[in-house]
C-alpha cells in the first residue's frame, strides 16, 4: 500500500511538471477559436448516421470543448449533474453516477467511445465509476429510451464519454491540451495533459492526469436535522464542517496509435488508471480501485456495393476494487470482459438511410470476502439492431428493432452455494419522427418499447450491503423489465435564440426496484432491514426545458428546467430518491478577453417521498464564473469559479447518503486551460 501511495505522488509530480512545460510552450500557437465557445448543434458520436443533436428524435445534451472543461467535476454524475433531466446519486464526492429522468443503476447505461464500460458502480452507489472526468474531451448524454443502438438496459437513458485516445482523423503536426486547477471546498489539486501527434498517416495520443483532495468541507453538520429528529442521532456524531473520509487520490493515463487514409482508420489504445478514496457512509473504509481497458476501433467509409460503411469497436477491460477496513483488506470485487460492436451503414435504399448492427457482452464478475453480497456471475450478452430514417422533404421518420439474447450464471463458492443460470431474450423497438413546421419551429415525438435483462444483482443478492446499511435480498424469478414511452419535443431557434420544451412519460409493466420488507435481521451484532428486489407496475413522466437568448452581442441569458412524477401503479405510492422540481437560469457576459457568468439553480422541496423515506429540504444553489484568456500568441485562459455563494446546506434528494452527507460548503477555484 505504500508504494502504491509512494508511486502515485511520484506519477502526480511528474505531471506537474509536464503541465508547466505544457502551458509555457511554443507550441501553443494554433488552437481553434472554436474550441472556447459553447458546443450547440454538433454531430452526436453515438449516433451511426452523425446526425446533429438538434435533428434527432430523442433529446440529447452534448457537452465539449471549452465548456466541458469549465464544467468538470471529480466525478461524472456531478459533472452532469443540473442538465435538465440528468441529476446523480452523489454516494459523497467520490462515487456519482449520473441519473436520467429518475433511472439509475444499469437503466442508465454509461458508455467510453460508443462500448460500455465494466466495473462495479452500478451494482453499489458507493463505486466510483471507472472513467475520470479529466481526460474526456465530449460528453452526449440521450435522455429517455435509446436501447435500439446502445444496448439493451439503456432504458432511462446513455452517457458516452468520448476521449479520443484513438484517433479518428488524419493529422500533420500535433494537438493537444493541458488544464490545471487548484481549490473548492475540498481542496483539490488537479491537472491533465493531452497531446496527438501525426505525420498525416500514423497518429499518436498520449495523456496522463492526476487529481488529489482533501476531506470536503461542508456548511455545518454532516448529519440532517430530518436524521437527527427521525432517530434520535446527534447531529455532532457525523462530524461538523468536514465530511470526514472523504478524501481522494486518483491518476491515470494511455497511449493510443491510429493508421489513418482517407476514407477511414484503424487504431488501438491501453489506459491504466487508479482511484484511491474514502467512502463516507463508512469513516474506516477506503477503497483502491484499479482499472486496465484495452479498445481497437477501426471505420472503412465510401465503400462499394449495398454497404457504405463498416464500423468496429472493442474493449477489454480489468477491473478490479478492494475495500480496505482500517488498513485490512476487506472485500475485492473483479469485471473482466470484452466488450464490442460491428455496424454497417447502407447505401440509401427506396429514400431510407440507416445502419444494421450487432453487439456482444462477454464478463465475469467476482465479488471475494467477507462483505461479498452477490455471487460470482458470467455474463454473456448480444443483440442485433436495425436503425431506419426516411426523410420527406425537410421531415423525416425513423424507425427500428432491437434482438438480444442475454444468459446470467451465478457460480458455487463458500458462500453461495446453489449456481443459478438465467436466460432471457430482451427486444426493443421505436418509431419516431422530426416535423419541421417553418425555419424556426420543430416538434419531435418518438414511441418507444423497450425490454432489459434483470441484472445479476437483482437476481442473485443476498446478503448484508453494508454501504446501503440494509440486507439485499434477489429474486430470481424476475422476468425481463419491459416500458412503453412517449417522449415529445417543441423546439424553437431564431437568431442566437433558441428554447426546447420536452414532455415525457414511461410506462413500466414490472419495473424492477429495490423495496423494504419490514423485516429486520441481525447481522454482526446489529439489526439491519431487509430489502428484496420485486417487480411492480410503475409510471414515470415528467418536464424538460432548455432556453438560451441573445440579448446583445455581450450578453446571453440561459434558463432551465425538469420535473419528475415517478409512482408505484398498485397502491399509488411514490417510487423512492426521485429529484424535486428544479427551475434555474443565468447570464452569460463576454467583452473582449473576458468572459463572466452567474448561475442560480433552486430545487424546491421534494414532500412526495416513498414509505421510509425522509423529505428533503428546498436549496437554491447560486454559482459565478470569471474567465480571462490572455492575449498571447497561445490560446491561454485563466479562470476562477466559485459555488454555492449561499453556503446553503445542498442535500440531494436523489442521494442515498442525503442525510448523512451534503455537498461541499462556499468555496473558490481557480485553474488555468490550454490549447494547442
């Protein structure tokens, strides 16, 4: 453990010095004046036709450039947290993953470079998700069904992580970035570089980041006053003005190698990270996570015959975690597996563009100790889908199918001893369509319905999941999930102006969630309660809205908005950690080399709780941003951003660990970003 602690500072100072000679740099001298504006209507990367965000069917938000980097945070549900439509579980500031609509877990389903990611974040709130914030360069989150092209459980939404570690694009000379930042309520010390170089038919990435930070620094106690009144707790028991445990270390980088020729690539790319930190519902446990992932990527276009372009993508990934208790290694929890996907784009056919494709899933997933609540489990997943777009003048209508066949086998060991094998043949299918009514007005709609595969955890749990403080219990009688969903869209854009109203509703037949029995059982000298995995009918529907105005050339005023209404159909009771309304705006001013920003965003109370669910209070976070880029030959910004001005206690409602964790205190960063 030493060393590992002894070569992570080493990895850390050879970063900080790579970033010092990054930023002082000749070679900082042709950054795109693109780059340092807000990504609107761009290409979606997942989407196999490149059709632009504003002309799809199902609503997308993609975040890149210079506003991704503005907008990092240590994880990446935090980083999306506040899209309309996308809040986090925020397990404290170490482990977030995003939620969409009111979904988590594996209805959401979280992808790097358009193939799926495997580690164990979704089998348990309190796992970070293994890709790092840092060293993304494009974020396209599709909110609402999207299992036809991405996978078959991407039933409440998808999150691509883009990185370019292999790279798509012929390239003469060399590219890069390099960003730093220093400070917030817990204290961080972050920075990554990133360079491409190329003679214009090989390409070379290399990256390399690291983040550091201290326990996070909170307004007041780290325990509610809702806990403290419900159970008697002291609010001092927790801790005041520091959540305790919460510290963090995490590095990582990778190297990637492409050929490139005009009409496609081939490439290949290893990254190794670590992520070393505290997991605060448990002040004694640290968990050490280590992560491999090997990807080829190649795309042949302009092809001769019925096909137009083949496309392939693969990744295999090592992964593995291990739960240290007071210095004494506790549980470990391993994924490997390869992932991948192989797609063909048609010559139009009779006016219909589209792409047929096939996806595999082959895992194994290992949890070993003491603390192991899910037997050991091999996965083996596949689909073929078919996608269709027919365009009638400025409309169009798309349309397709998803086949998947998914086998889950738990495995016998010391502490499971009956093996399990499930199968199941999960299908999806949606029409949508895009009606252009003048210049400046659309609406889209799309009708979806949608089949997942329970997962091994809501098959095979049993045992005591101590970072939920309950005893989770499986069904193995579960059958595939399976929604019907409208989703539907007025979009506006005139000028620099634009505003999207979304309006949404999912129909669950047995949505698949995780309820108390009522019962108690004893574990270690401590009653804890028992929760099953049961299937009930339930209905989610909900409000999305997105505005931007051009009120001069300085000035730019931005509002949004989301609403979720999330209930169990058989008694008419809400569904548990669904997000309150949320309304929020802000002005954006840029004159010359200055940019600044002010954001207000207030989640009203949450009052429509599930049975043994605490309310959550009303916060209104107020947020600003300054930036000033530099007027040298280099594309050099500095910037200083500050959150939650109010020094509000912010708790979540969303949150597993609401009551016993808030987010970070009034606080400032300050950090510096580059092009090249």
């Amino acid at each position: 453990m030493l060393q590992k602690r002894m070569s992570a500072r080493g990895q850390q100072k050879s970063l900080w010095l790579a970033l010092m000679a990054a930023l002082s740099s000749p070679m900082l001298v042709s950054a795109e004046d693109a780059k340092t504006l807000d990504i609107d209507n761009v290409p979606v990367t997942g989407n196999p036709l490149g059709v632009a965000s504003d002309d799809m069917v199902v609503p997308v938000s993609v975040l890149g450039g210079r506003e991704l980097s503005l907008r990092r945070q240590g994880t990446l549900g935090e980083t999306l947290n506040g899209i309309p439509g996308v809040t986090a579980t925020q397990f404290g500031p170490n482990a977030s993953r995003p939620i969409i609509r009111g979904l988590d877990g594996e209805r959401v389903r979280i992808m790097q470079n358009g193939v799926g990611i495997l580690d164990a974040s979704s089998l348990s709130f309190d796992h970070a998700v293994g890709v790092d914030p840092l060293i993304i360069e494009q974020i396209d989150v599709v909110r609402g069904p999207a299992a036809l092209l991405y996978g078959g459980s991407a039933m409440g939404g998808v999150v691509n992580a883009i990185d370019h570690r292999i790279p798509k694009e012929s390239l003469n000379g060399y590219t890069g970035r390099a960003e730093t930042r220093f400070g917030g309520p817990d204290n961080t010390r972050n920075g990554a570089a990133v360079v491409d170089v190329g003679n214009g038919l090989f390409a070379l990435h290399a990256d390399i980041y690291s983040r550091e930070t201290s326990n996070l620094e909170i307004p007041g106690y780290a325990l509610s006053k809702r806990k403290s009144l419900a159970d008697g707790t002291a609010r001092d028991s927790r801790g005041k003005d520091k959540l305790n445990n919460s510290s963090a270390l995490a590095n990582g980088g990778a190297l990637g190698a492409s050929w490139t020729f005009d009409t496609g690539y081939l490439g290949i790319s290893y990254a190794d990270s670590n992520n070393h930190y505290g997991t605060v519902a448990e002040e004694n446990v640290r968990i050490n996570m280590e992560n491999k992932r090997t990807e080829l990527a190649g795309e042949v276009r302009e092809l001769k015959g019925p096909v137009q372009k083949i496309k392939v993508r693969m990744a295999y990934t090592d992964y593995q975690h291990v739960e240290v208790e007071s210095g004494v290694v506790g549980t470990t929890f391993k994924n490997r597996g390869l992932q991948g996907s192989l797609e063909a784009t048609h010559v139009p056919l009779a006016g219909l563009n589209g792409v047929v494709g096939y996806q595999f899933q082959n895992t194994r997933f290992q949890a070993l100790g003491e603390e192991a609540f899910v037997p050991s489990v091999t996965t083996v997943d596949q689909g073929a889908y078919v996608y269709e777009e027919y365009a009638i003048d400025k409309h169009k209508v798309t349309f397709g199918g998803r086949f998947g066949d998914t086998s889950i086998d738990s495995h016998v060991d010391d502490k499971f001893t009956q093996a399990f094998s499930k199968h199941f043949n999960p299908n999806s299918f949606a029409l949508g369509g895009l009606y252009t009514i003048d210049e400046s007005w659309s609406v889209t709609t799309n009708l979806s319905h949608n089949e997942r595969a329970p997962s091994y955890f809501e098959l095979y749990a049993n045992g005591p999941h101590i970072a939920t403080g309950q005893v989770e219990v499986g069904n193995t009688n579960l059958s595939k999930e399976r929604s019907n969903g409208i989703d539907a869209q007025l979009k506006w854009k005139s000028g620099g102006h634009s505003v999207t109203l979304g309006a949404y509703a999912t129909k669950f037949k047995n949505f698949i969630g995780l309820f108390n029995t009522g019962i108690e059982v004893p574990v270690d000298g401590e009653l804890l309660p028992e929760a099953q995995f049961r299937a009930v009918p339930a209905l989610f529907k909900g409000l999305e809205l997105e505005g931007k105005f051009a009120l001069n050339d300085e000035w730019t005023l931005k509002m949004r908005g989301d609403y979720v209404h999330a209930k169990d159909t058989r008694n008419n009771q809400y569904l548990p950690r669904i997000s309150p309304l949320r309304l929020g705006g802000g002005l954006d001013y840029r004159l010359g080399h200055w940019n600044a920003r002010l954001d207000v965003l207030h989640a009203f109370k949450q009052n429509n709780v599930a049975e043994n669910e605490l309310k959550t209070n009303a916060y209104t976070n107020v947020s600003a941003l300054v930036a000033y880029k530099l007027p040298v030959k280099f594309n050099v910004e500095l910037f200083a951003k500050a959150n939650n001005l109010l020094n509000e206690e912010i708790r979540e409602h969303a949150s597993f660990l609401k009551d016993i964790a808030p987010s970070g205190a009034r606080a400032v960063l300050v950090g510096a970003r580059a092009d090249f």
